[in-house]
C-alpha cells in the first residue's frame, strides 16, 4: 500500500518491513490532541505496528506520572520495555516546587524493574529552557548518568540545542557502555565524534525531511552497529505524513529512507537496527 501525501488525513499503513524492528523512543502515553491515553489504548497502535514489522519498542517516561505509566505499559505489553527519567524541561520547574529529589528518587527506584532497561530521556535542551535552568539541568543529567550507571541500564540522550554541553558532561562523567543519543540532531562532525566515544545515534522521521540533508550526512558516516531508529511519537512524523501524529506503525518510511542513505538493503539495516537494539536492551 502505497502512503498519500497529507497534513490532516489519518496516516495509512506503508508497506510492511521484511525484518522487525524496534522503535527505539516513543511516548504512547501522550496525545497531540491532549485527550487521556490508559493502557487499553496502547494495544491497537502496538497491533498496527507489529503488522507492519514494528514489532518491540522502548516507551519513555518524562517525568514522573510518565514513568509510571512506562513501567506499566512495560509489565502488561511484551513487545514494550520502558525507559524512566526526568525530562531536561521538567528538571527546572520540579526543582522550583522542591520535588525534583523525589522524582529523581522514583527514577532510581524504578529503574531497578526488570521491564525498565533505559534512564532516560535526559539531557540537556537550551531550546525551551533558558539560561536561569541550565545549572538544574545539568545537575539533573549527572545525577541520571549516575544512576544508569548503577543499575546497569543504558542511558537515552535528549540534546537541543545543547551539543557541545552534552559531550562535555557526558566526558567529565564518563558515559555509560551503553549511551544513546535519542532523536540525533547533530551534524556530521559531531556524529563522528559520538560514534568515536561508541555512543548509538538514534533517527526519527525528521531524517525523511526534504530539508534535513546534513542529518542525512549525519547518518551516512554512522556505522551500521550503532544506528536505531525511532518515531519520538506523537511527534516528528515522517514525509509524506508531516504534520500528522506520529505512530510506531510509521517506523518503516524512516527506515527505508535511511537504507538508502547508508546504502543498504531494507533488509539488511532491519537485521542491525533489531540486533542493535536487542544488544543494548536484552530480550524482549
């Protein structure tokens, strides 16, 4: 079946990956329409998905009803593991209402569930947080990094705006084995150094964007056993659905984009995206 082109109308299924993949970032918990999403509502994206050979993905929590809902959409679905965190946007208000060492204690706490296999999303974002932040920020990102670290769990980057802070931290603290740069938005010179520290680069569907040809650049100097891919649903759909909410079940429209980047067979990239994933999180 072949994807129309539209702002408004219902994304249609594309065609089916020969290969499943993981979506490696997604919050299904979060409705561009702002209506209440329960767990219920999880099993039909999770079943369009899986038809379309989107079979596993990683559920992020932001803050700390987010974390919740991941661990127990992780517990209840098998094709979903969860990742906890504070988002870098949420660090600076929650420490303003004197609950961000609450929050940062659930992360921890949470952290240690068997379905839980990410700390993250964390980072930095100097796009929607101002100076007054940054310092709260990054204090929180240590103190994730320290966690990871101490539950063994891979850690997802969240970085706007902010790259050269995020390598910087990530240096001083020593990074942990198993570190993601979620939703990739760097250029190449700065994909090189990631893939020189080992970090995984992870792509979402702003890689499909007619205007995102240093991301492409990005991807091409990225070796196969470090690249995922990802939806960061509901946002950052890909063409020719832009404008859309976004949806595990749109993964296949990034990937072939990105075989033919990396110039690779659907098939081929399918079998690192699938093993890579299954090496930083363990089984499904």
């Amino acid at each position: 079946m072949t994807s129309q082109p539209s702002r408004r109308g219902e994304p249609e299924p594309p065609d089916p990956l020969p290969i499943g993949v993981v979506d490696n970032h997604t919050h299904l918990d979060i409705s561009r329409e702002g209506a209440p999403v329960n767990l219920d509502d999880l099993e039909p994206v999770l079943r369009a998905a899986a038809a379309v050979g989107v079979d596993r993905v990683v559920q992020v929590g932001c803050d700390p009803v987010g974390n919740d809902f991941a661990v127990a959409a992780a517990a209840r679905y098998p094709s979903v593991l969860a990742g906890v965190a504070v988002h870098p946007n949420e660090a600076p208000p929650l420490a303003a209402r004197g609950e961000l060492e609450d929050a940062l204690a659930q992360v921890e706490r949470l952290a240690a569930h068997p379905r839980v296999r990410v700390v993250g999303e964390t980072g930095l974002d100097h796009f929607r947080t101002g100076p007054q932040g940054h310092a709260v920020q990054e204090e929180s990102f240590r103190r994730h990094i320290e966690i990871a670290e101490r539950a063994g769990r891979a850690l997802q980057i969240h970085d706007r705006d902010a790259h050269e802070d995020v390598l910087r931290v990530l240096a001083e603290e020593g990074a942990p084995p198993r570190t993601v740069m979620h939703c990739f938005s760097g250029g190449p010179a700065m994909a090189r150094e990631c893939v020189r520290r080992g970090y995984h680069l992870s792509f979402s569907g702003t890689v499909t964007f007619k205007n995102a040809k240093e991301l492409r650049d990005s991807l091409a100097v990225t070796p196969l056993e470090l690249v995922l891919v990802e939806t960061d649903a509901p946002y950052l759909t890909p063409h020719p659905w832009r404008g859309a909410a976004n949806s595990p079940m749109l993964v296949p429209l990034t990937v072939r984009v990105m075989a033919s980047v990396l110039g690779v067979a659907v098939p081929t990239l399918c079998e690192a995206l699938s093993a890579n994933a299954e090496r930083l999180y363990g089984p499904w």
